[in-house]
C-alpha cells in the first residue's frame, strides 16, 4: 500500500452522542479500503424515550457487509459503553479482538455470556509492541482512566500515525492501574501525529481534573466517624474506588460485603489478571449476616439508580440480606450520569424514608471523574501537537467546544458526527463522504432495528393508550353481533348519562354500521377504517383524546 494512502475516520456511534462507543479507521481508496474498529458499546434504555428497551447499541451494517476487510477489534477499555455490545454483534463481525489482560477477560465474559468462541480475544501487551492487523500497526498506550489498563491506541497505516485517546484523564496517582505519563506522549508527539481523535466528554469543566488519591482521606474520615451501617455505591467498574472504600472501611475497624454481581465479577477480573493485589477480604454472605452494622460496610452496585440493582433493593425494602435504619449512612462515591437524575433521586429520597443519611458528591469531596477537564485536554493538545484535532466521546456541544479549544491553541480541528467519513491524512482533512448509521435495540432477547417500528409504536401506545374494537360481519357486511370494546391507558369512566366509554363506543359502532351503505361493508379493509373512525371521534370528543385503535374483523357464514 502507498505510503500517502487516504486513511479516513467513520465513527457508526459515540460522535454526538456519550456512549455506545464504535469506531472505524480505514486505509486505502475507497473502492478497496480496509478497516479496523475500534470499540463496540452500548448505551441505556429509559421510559421516556425507548421504554420496555434494555440496552442500545449502534448498528454495524455498514462494516458488516465488508467484513472481510475487517481486520480487527480493539478495544480501549471495559466499560459498558465500550464493550457491551460485543457478545451481541460480534457475530456479524467476526474479526481477531484484541485487549489489553483485564479488558480482555471482561470481554470473555460478554462473548461467553453469549454463548460464542472467546478465542477470537487475543491479550495483548501494552506498547512498545505492536499488533499488524491488515495493513494497520496497532499499539496499547496506558493511559489513566476510572477503570484498570485503559490504553489510548497508536494507529499507524498508509505511512500516517493517529493516536485515538479513549476515555482517559491526567492522573498521576490513580491508585489502580498506570498513572498518566506525559513523557510518553510528548515522545510520541516529536514522532509526528497526523490526528489527535480525542475524549471530549468534560471540555465545559474549568478546572484541572482531580486525582484519585485526593478523595482517600475524606472517604476515609467520613467512614471512621459514621456511627451505624455503611453502605456505598459507586461504579462496579471503578476498581480504585472500591479499593479506596474498602480500605477506609478496614481503618475504621469495619469489615466489607459485597452485593451486586457487576462489583463481583469487576473485582474478580482485577484478581485474577493481577491489577488488584491488595483488597482487604470480602465476608461471605453467612459472615455478613452475623456482623453488627456498626463493624461493616457494604458496598454495593447501582449508583446510577438502576430499578434492578443492588441499591436500589436495599432502598426499596426487598434486599433480603441488608436493611437500612435510622442512623445508617449511605454513601454515593459517583457522579449521577445526565438522564439518571430522576432514579437516583427516587432511591436517595426511599433511604431518607427510612432515616439513613445520605452523603453524595455534591460537595467535591467524595467523587472525581474519569475523564480530562479542559485543562486536562489542553495539556494532552500541547504534548502531542497533533497536525489535526477530531473531537469524540460527546454530545454535538461537545464536540464543538472541543473543537474550537483546539484551534484557540493553533491546531485545525474537525467536527466528525456519526455516519460522516472524514480523511484525516493522505489529503485535506475534510469530510469526504458518509455511510448509513443506525441503532439496534435489545428488546428482552432480541436484537431490533430502529426503523422495525416497535419502539416507535410501544411510545404511541405509552402516550396515547389503546382502544381495541372487534366486530362479527356476515358475508354481507352486516353485523351478526354486537360490537365488543376494550380500553386500555384512557379514562373509561364518563359522567352519568354515558355509563362508560368502551360502552358509548359500542353503541357508536352499531349505528355507523346501520348508517353505511352496502358497498362501504363489502371490504375487511372498509369496514375497519368506518370502526376506526368511529371510535376515535368518539373519543376525542368525550376525553379530549386520540388513543391507537385496533380493528378486529371476522367474517362468518349465515344461513
């Protein structure tokens, strides 16, 4: 391959948006590039939007359809936006994985969750060595980040170098896992970088991010003076967190449970690849029972509220092991992600209830993030010196920001959304074209399409409610019985003269039928738009509303 090839960025998810991370870079004229992704994400349903939904993924068609090019999967870490989607759409990929030792072994268990092959995960080593995947040169940079050996990646093909952050902040002393090095990527910097693709997700947070090691002593003499139970939240995923507490709790003469599968298979994965040597021990379930609130600490999953986790449990009565009483303190080490306000909420509010006092993050001391404030990327601009700034891992805002935050320090910058394909070296750096994007819905089991309807119909039935109308024809068109309604999610109950609406319905039905002519009975299709019709008038006169209507039509011989 020529050593000036075009080599483009198409991001299918995670540019515009903060999650369900997935990104291609491909090499090569169009007509025969080759590619490597990186990432495979999910993001979260919510009744507003996508009720009854699980989780969202973005759609890979588009590099489906050329997987044979496909020559890779590298994954820059193990959160779920990250790594989620990976037992679910690996299938249509079917590319070598590749992770660093504890990325890898969650991604085992997605693909074993799955029922797949986990020996399409290759473990590789951090850099100076480097994967040939096609014809890219791939190579795991440490950076620090909110969860164990998280690695920016050095992307080299086509005689050009990218380097794609990943989610990462500039922690020196992260607890667990590499400290950020800025000597590493200011050397890699005077190797020359083509394009910076960059973590954009704190650039409107002024301040110069915080690092893990400042929040161990106020965790610390916040659990050494609490009087009852303890029970803290955070991410399962935050492994130095849970370190932190866990250690706070020990100093304070407390043993530590765990409650929540995520946390025990997060810390489980840390031991066994060796990021995590020294985690005081974890009572078993029996221990936990026999141990007086005032000796322990639970640490438990779910502090972004979800209904089913651990957390929420214990909030809402229905944990069988651990119950919370007045004068118990329950911790929330966490940032409550945008969009989760309301469930977080509604579980601190059930603790208060209960007389527990709840401490959250609300005044700096018990939380910092995991990604780069402005400063923070400012510093990662200035070691690299990248050729080209491409914002990523944020809303449009964000992007945007980020993008003019570049060019306030002199480097031109791209704006890149999904579905647009941008050449970041081997000619201007501009959008040169754009490949159809989507989403994916987990829906219980299956996998479906954005545009299959059903979620689009499920937020109609949600906002509007349903009316169901059978009617019995003969072959005439004419009823050969009465018309039965059924109302679910509008008001049935009317005022006195009209005993109920599913009943005025069926009246209304019974004379549209005696009023229409012989031809307008004769069709399945005729009839069901005259019931149709009926009914939502009738509804909206009465309630003001105009619900879904379904129409049932039977035919049946008469004598």
């Amino acid at each position: 391959m020529s050593k000036s090839a075009e080599l483009v960025f198409l991001p299918l998810g995670g540019a515009g948006e903060i999650g369900m991370n997935m990104y291609l870079y491909g090499v090569g004229p169009e007509r025969d590039r080759h590619w490597i992704m990186v990432d495979c994400g999910v993001t979260f349903g919510d009744m507003e939007t996508t009720p009854g939904v699980d989780l969202i993924m973005a759609d890979p068609e588009f590099i489906a359809a050329q997987s044979d090019r496909l020559h890779g999967l590298f994954l820059t870490h193990a959160h779920e936006d990250h790594v989620g989607a990976l037992g679910r759409l690996w299938p249509e990929l079917e590319c070598p994985i590749y992770a660093r030792r504890f990325t890898g072994r969650i991604a085992e268990g997605k693909m074993a969750e799955a029922g797949l092959d986990t020996s399409a995960i290759q473990v590789c080593p951090a850099m100076p060595e480097m994967i040939q995947a096609g014809p890219f040169r791939v190579g795991f940079m440490p950076i620090s980040h909110s969860i164990p050996e998280a690695s920016a990646l050095v992307i080299e093909a086509g005689g050009h170098r990218i380097l794609h952050s990943g989610d990462f902040k500039v922690d020196r002393d992260p607890q667990v896992g590499e400290p950020f090095d800025p000597a590493a990527f200011e050397a890699l910097g005077r190797q020359g970088v083509d394009a910076l693709v960059c973590d954009s997700t704190n650039v409107f947070s002024p301040n110069p991010g915080r690092s893990e090691a400042e929040i161990v002593e106020p965790i610390a003499e916040l659990v050494k003076g609490a009087k009852g139970l303890v029970i803290a939240t955070t991410f399962a995923s935050n492994i130095a967190r849970l370190r932190t507490l866990a250690r706070a709790a020990k100093g304070a003469g407390r043993s530590v449970a765990l409650q929540g599968r995520a946390m025990q298979r997060m810390l489980t994965a840390a031991r066994e690849t060796g990021v995590l040597k020294d985690f005081p021990d974890i009572l078993s379930e029996e221990r936990m029972l026999d141990t007086p609130a005032e000796h322990l600490m639970v640490l438990a999953s779910g502090s972004q509220g979800e209904r089913r986790a651990a957390v929420a449990q214990i909030a809402n009565g229905s944990s069988p092991r651990v119950r919370a009483e007045p004068g118990d303190m329950v911790l929330f080490s966490s940032k409550t992600i945008p969009g989760n306000e309301k469930s977080v909420a509604r579980i601190v509010n059930r603790f208060s209830e209960q007389g527990a006092q709840v401490v959250d993050d609300s005044g700096g001391l018990y939380h910092v993030s995991g990604h780069a404030n402005r400063p923070d990327l400012q510093q990662l601009h200035r070691l690299v010196q990248p050729k080209l700034l491409v914002p990523m891992h944020g809303e449009h805002r964000h992007l945007v920001e980020h993008a003019g935050l570049a060019r306030e320090s002199g480097i031109p910058s791209l704006v890149v959304t999904n579905g647009a394909i941008a050449r970041l070296a081997g000619g201007p750096a501009e959008i040169v074209g754009s490949a159809d994007t989507g989403r994916l819905y987990l829906d219980g089991s299956l996998l479906i399409g954005a545009f299959d309807g059903v979620v689009r119909d499920r937020l109609k039935l949600a906002l509007r409610g349903l009316i169901v109308a059978g009617v019995v024809v003969d072959q005439e068109g004419d009823l050969a019985a009465d018309p039965v309604v059924r109302i679910q999610g509008v008001a049935n109950d009317l005022d006195e003269e009209i005993r109920d609406l599913a009943g005025a319905m069926e009246d209304a039905i019974d004379a549209a039928f005696d009023r229409a002519n012989a031809k307008q009975l004769r069709s399945d299709e005729a009839i069901e738009t005259l019931v149709s019709s009926t009914c939502s008038q009738l509804c909206r006169r009465l309630t003001g509303r105009k619900p879904v209507v379904t129409v049932l039509v039977s035919r049946v011989e008469t004598d």
